[in-house]
C-alpha cells in the first residue's frame, strides 16, 4: 500500500513514526513550511519535517496545498491511500479524489462532537469525562465525512490538556495501522455521522483563558484544565498583575466564611483559597507576569497575598 502523509504537529509524530517502524510504503510527506518560533524568530521546521529528513523521504511543503503545481506532483506518487493528521490546511476535492481508498483523518474526539481545531481543550473546558479518537474518511466538510472507526477513552478528573493531548496521540497509532490493514484488499465500511448531535470546537483565543470567578469553582478547574497548552487561565490581582494560573484544586470543604467571588483567603498553612460563585479553589501553581512558575506558597510569601486581596477577570479588548 503506497501512503501519502499529511502532517505537521506533535500530535501526529507518534502515528508518523509508527508507519515509518512497520515499513509502511510512504511515498511522499506534505507539511506546512517552516515557521518562525522563539524570541529570535527563527525558521523552524515541523517535528514531522525533522522525522521525514532522517528517514529521506520526499518533503513537500506548500504554503496552500490547493495550488495546481502541488496537487499536479501528489497525483504523480500515485497513493492508494492519504493518511492525514494535524496538517493544518483543508483538503480541495482536487486532492480528496486522488488516492483510490480516500483520504484517512485522526480526529481527537469522537465525532461528531467536537469538530474544528481544538477538540482536546473544549472537552476538558467543557467538563466531559469521556472523549476518544476517530478515523474517518475527509470529505471537503470540516470534520464532517464518515466515520470508519472509533476508540473511547475515558478522561481522568485530574487530566489537563497537555497530559489529555499525549494520551490520545498515544492512543492513536495501533487504530491507524489497523484500519490501514484491512483496507489493503478492500474499501473502509464506513458510517455518516449524525450532523444533529454535532458540536463545534473552535481555535481558542488568549480571552478564552479569562477567568469569570462568577463561574462555580468546577467550571474554573476545568477551565485552568482546557487551557493549559494555550493561553492557559489567567486574571489581574487587585487591577495590577497579571497572574497565569497553572494548576488548582477543589477544596472538599466549604464551611466557614464567605467572600465575593475573586476574593483571595489565606489559609493557616500559606494555602491561596480563592472564592468563585459556588465552591472554592485552591490554587496550587502560578506564574505572575513577567517571571517563572511558582508555588503557590512561594508566591504569598513573595508577593505579600493576605486575605481580603482579590482577583478580577483580565481586561476585554475593545
């Protein structure tokens, strides 16, 4: 079976690499061009480029795929199948009707819930204690072409979305080579999914990661949770510093006294207790701007926290 694969995050290096170790006939690798990255704004090459260079496989890298010149050079591999994971651009039908068996998509959710680019981080925003991985066929919806095979997996109340992340691309791999084996002699059964029930997951923006303390103490864990890859949660102290919150907890115990909701409590033991709308938090790890993560101790003690201070959500763009 000749594979032509589509790539270009981490998210797709573990089923790249297992295509590569099971001697898969890759024919030609398509990633998105490099990019500039860090403080000095570098060229950096994909993780899926990197992996394709050491193996000496055919790169192309098209800054739109849907340009006749590339869909012209992919036709010319002759693929059976395209298997396509976390490449970033929109397949043309132009492409979608090159490889006999079709185009193979990893999903990180269990379609149709959660369609769009970031369905990790909704799921876990969004409370869900269950999501998985699909593989479908890509038809020129986004998201939206029949399901071939799905695998559930259950989400651990302490996951966050950068453990959540590495268990599912983890989990992806063996599916991948499974269905590729079976559709060797004959064409994937197929099943539509059911556009009712379908939900949407946006790419987030830095104002997703605000914090409305007005929520209840689970939905702003499960924010601090969806967040934590990008742009991770964040507030103002008292109106003047920026705070990330990186990892809290529910505290089990809510007696005692009450506060607005924003407003910092500090416990006998340097514990920052933060009242929300319903419950409180206990945040764990911080990072104030402009410094390194800290406990949450360590940020009492250095930035004098004292009862009574109080965070508020940080500032909306107007």
């Amino acid at each position: 079976m000749r594979i032509l694969f589509m790539g270009t995050s981490n998210f797709a290096v573990p089923s790249f690499e297992k295509l590569i170790r099971e001697k898969f006939d890759i024919v030609g690798v398509v990633t998105q061009p490099d990019r500039p990255s860090g403080r000095g704004r570098k060229l950096q090459a994909s993780p899926i480029k990197l992996i394709a260079e050491k193996n000496k496989l055919n790169i192309f890298q098209p800054e739109k795929v849907r340009e006749k010149s590339i869909v012209s050079q992919l036709k010319r591999l002759e693929p059976d199948v395209i298997v396509v994971i976390a490449f970033g651009q929109i397949l043309p039908r132009s492409i979608l009707d090159i490889p006999p068996s079709g185009c193979f998509n990893i999903h990180p959710s269990l379609l149709p819930k959660y369609r769009g680019a970031a369905p990790i981080q909704w799921a876990l925003i969004n409370g869900e204690t269950e999501t998985g991985i699909t593989i479908m066929l890509l038809d020129e919806g986004e998201d939206t072409g029949d399901i071939i095979l799905q695998k559930r997996y259950t989400i651990d109340p302490e996951t966050d979305a950068i453990l959540l992340h590495q268990q599912l691309e983890n989990l992806a791999p063996n599916l991948l080579i499974d269905v590729l084996r079976r559709s060797i002699d004959q064409l994937p059964i197929t099943q539509p999914q059911d556009n009712s029930l379908a939900t949407y997951a946006p790419q987030l923006t830095k104002e997703h990661g605000n914090v409305n303390w007005n929520k209840s103490a689970v939905e702003i864990l499960n924010l601090v949770r969806g967040t934590a890859i990008w742009p991770q949660a964040h507030a103002f102290l008292q109106d003047n510093l920026h705070v990330k919150i990186l990892s809290c907890s529910l505290m089990s115990i809510n007696s005692g006294k009450t506060f607005p909701p924003g407003t910092i409590e500090i416990s006998r033991n340097k514990q920052i207790i933060v009242h929300t709308a319903r419950g409180k938090l206990i945040l764990d790890e911080v990072q104030p701007a402009t410094k390194n993560k800290m406990s949450a101790h360590d940020f009492v003690n250095g930035y004098r926290i004292k009862t009574g201070d109080r965070f508020i959500p940080s500032p909306q763009k107007k």
